[in-house]
C-alpha cells in the first residue's frame, strides 16, 4: 500500500486538534488504513500505525466520527505500542490525546 502525504514544515500545534478516520476489515478487525488531517492543513493516507502515531502525538485532540464507539476501540492496542493513549480521563504517563466525537453533532445539523 502507498502513503499520500500533505504535510508541510509547520510545528505542530500542542493544543490543536487532528481528525480522524480509520477503515478498518470487516474479517479481522485489524485496521487497514489511517486518515489524518490537522487543522493547518497538515495531512497523511497511510498504512503502517507507527506513521499514524508519529503524526499525531503532538496534539492534544483527536477528533472523529464515531471515534468512540469505532475507532478507538481499533486503535487503543496499536497506539498504547507508541506510548500514546486516547480517552476523556487524564493518564499519568506518556502522551495523551482527549477525543471529541462528532456523531453527537448529528441531531444538530438534522433534527427529527
């Protein structure tokens, strides 16, 4: 698989926020791709985790879809590997990443 990158020689925002998508196999459950771009227009299509993981580890928010039901339940194994976690409570080592879920957005923009 090929990676297709956007990224500039920006430093990264530490209180910035990056969003997310992951595809990930129906069959296996393991992730097949990683989507990633940042508010100042950094952004990466890539494969290999640790690529995802170096991308995102100097933000402090990952924003996504669905990200709580989906996606981190996908990546919490591939990213505890870089030292990196992601949930609302505060961890004590390493780096961490608070998510915002947008599929809560949803009954806003379309109300019954």
């Amino acid at each position: 698989m090929h990676e297709v990158s956007s990224e500039k020689k920006i430093c990264p925002d530490q209180n910035g926020i990056v969003f997310i998508d992951t595809e990930v196999s129906t069959q296996t459950g393991k992730i097949l791709d990683y989507g990633v771009i940042s508010r100042d227009g950094r952004s990466i299509h890539t494969c290999p985790a640790a690529r995802f993981a170096d991308f995102i580890r100097n933000y402090r928010y990952i924003c996504g879809h669905n990200i709580l039901e989906h996606d981190l339940g996908h990546l919490e194994q591939e990213l505890s590997l870089q030292r990196i976690t992601c949930s609302v409570r505060p961890q004590p080592e390493g780096i961490h990443l608070i998510p915002a879920d947008t599929l809560y957005l949803s009954p806003l923009l379309f109300p019954r």
